[in-house]
C-alpha cells in the first residue's frame, strides 16, 4: 500500500503533467493557474486512500481524482468572487489577477473539465460514480445557498448550522471516499460506512475550524485567530452564543456585531470572553469529539483487514491535527 505521501505525490504529478492545449488561452490559464498553486488535495487523496483499501494500482483511477479536485477548486474560484477575497493559497485570486468574468468562465469551464476528467475513467461503475458526484455537487451549491441566507438571519439554530457545513464540506469528503471504495469494486455496504465515515469527519473537521479561528495558536492553525469574530461569521461559535445569551452579555454581544467602528484585538477579546462566559469552547471541543467518534465508529465497521485501513486513519488524524 502506498502512503498518503506518495499519494499526494501521484497527485500533484498527475495534475502537473495534464495539457492544455485547447484555446483561447486566456480561458484555460487561470484554470492551469489555480491548479497549480498547490493545496492538501484533500478529497483526491481521500478517494485514492479509499481505493487502495481494496487494491495496489491507486494510480489507475488518478483522472477522476484529479476531476474531483477540479471540480473543488471550481467551487473555490467562485467562492472567492463571491467573498470578494483577494488572496487564496497566499497567491491572487483569478478575479484578482485577472477580472471578475474570466473567474466565472474558468470557474464554469473547470466544472466542465470535471466531467471529463471523471468519463476518461471507463469503468463499470461509471454511471453509480458520476450518480453520486452529481447529487454531491447539487448538494454543496444548496449548502452555499443556506451559508448565505444565514448572513441575513439572527435566528439560525445548531442543527440548521450542522446541516449546512454537512452540505458545504462534509458531501464532497464522503463523496472521494465512496467513490474511491467504488471503483475499487467494494461491498456497496462497504461504500456506504466510507461515505459516512467522510461526512462524519468532515462535520468535526469544520467544527474544528471554527474552533481553532477564536482559540488556535495562529502558529499552527496558519493565520491570525479571530477573523470570522471580526466579519461577524455565523459560526457554530456564533451561533450557540447568540442563542444562549440573554440580558446584558446578550445586548453586549449584539452591540459588537452591530458595531461598525471598533478595534479588532478589542472586538475579538471582547467575543471570546462572552464565549467563554458561555462555555461555547467546552460546547464546541465535545461536538468534535462526538462527530470524530462517530466517524471513527463507521471507519471500523469496513469489513477490511485492520492493516488496510492505517493509511486512511493516520491521513485522518493529520487531518484534525490528532492522534487516533
């Protein structure tokens, strides 16, 4: 079995080497662009783990993993228009180093190249596979709708929240994994606990960023804490505080998101403590935890030899920065 370090290097390679030879070339070089200034290529290195699971040629299924890993940073050159963000990977963004409508011709192209990437595969199970990425792609574009509803309400609940980030992350992890499993030719029962397994862990894995914006080492978490606090963010952190505070930490905490002239240390200093007032970090720490165990839980139930299963689990804790 390989490691999830030569994986990432069949990856990368893999993406490096794929040609652009169609024109115009201002539509297909923000595309090669954005692909090539790198990322953790999560989701690809989750379908070829999955995959090798069941078989040792992780590499003969690289172009639907190099599809899926398009079709996610599709997802991000849009994401980024929409935010108005000027910086992804510590690069411009294609709306930023080129305008606005080449970010959404790209952007709709890749989507495009996805599907390609995912036909060059041939295999049996082609149909059930692109079944499941495009439920999975409907699905993140209804999360991204709810995300932004959320910006305009006060009274988001827990639950609408965790719904959200399942269809915003969570479905693109589960879905790397279930199709990895399947093409691999595992059990469908088999394919399902992956699926789970993903959703599960892409649940806590979200969560943990939430977590880590207001109480990470900005060392380690990789950039400066706080910044969903100073854009008034409905995190999983907001949004518990703000339904369980009442009289005057709940008209403090109001004021700050409705203050527009304010100093970040202050501002943040400020949210954290009615956080902790709350106890909204203890909340948070046990959602991860019960979410990670859960996803653990449906890891363990793949009918595969423990050994197979290593690659997969040591991926995952390098994922949430813990030990499994």
């Amino acid at each position: 079995m390989l490691t999830s370090s030569e994986i990432l290097t069949l990856i990368n390679n893999h993406i490096g080497e794929l040609p652009y030879e169609r024109k115009p070339y201002a539509l297909y070089e923000p595309i090669k662009y954005v692909l090539s200034i790198g990322g953790k290529r999560i989701r690809p290195t989750l379908m070829l783990l999955a995959y090798n699971m069941y078989k040792d040629n992780p590499q003969d299924i690289l172009s639907p993993a190099c599809g899926l890993e398009t079709y996610h940073n599709y997802t991000l050159l849009h994401d980024d228009l929409m935010d108005n963000a000027s910086v992804r990977r510590g690069q411009p963004t294609v709306h930023e180093k080129w305008d606005a409508n080449t970010a959404i011709l790209s952007g709709d192209t890749m989507l495009v190249m996805a599907y390609e990437h995912f036909l060059k595969c041939g295999h049996p199970r082609l149909k059930e596979v692109l079944d499941i990425f495009t439920e999975t792609a409907l699905e993140i574009g209804e999360g991204q709708q709810y995300d932004m509803d959320f910006e305009k309400r006060l009274d988001v609940t827990e639950g609408e929240y965790i719904e959200m980030i399942r269809l915003k992350t969570s479905v693109l992890l589960a879905c790397a994994l279930k199709i990895g499993a399947l093409l691999a030719d595992a059990s469908a029962d088999d394919a399902d606990r992956l699926y789970q397994f993903g959703e599960k862990i892409g649940l806590a894995f979200q969560l943990q960023d939430d977590y880590l914006d207001v109480y990470g080492d900005p060392k380690v978490f990789g950039k400066s804490i706080g910044g969903d606090i100073l854009c008034n963010k409905k995190t999983f952190m907001l949004i518990n505080a703000m339904n369980r505070s009442h009289g005057d930490m709940r008209e403090e905490l109001m004021g700050w998101l409705e203050c527009q002239d304010y100093k970040a240390e202050e501002k943040v200093a400020a949210v954290t403590q009615i956080y902790n007032q709350l106890g909204i970090d203890k909340l948070a720490e046990e959602k991860i935890e019960y979410y990670f165990t859960e996803g653990l839980r449906h890891l363990n139930e793949v009918t595969v030899p423990e050994e197979r299963k290593m690659q997969l689990r040591d991926f995952t804790a390098q994922m949430m920065k813990r030990k499994v």
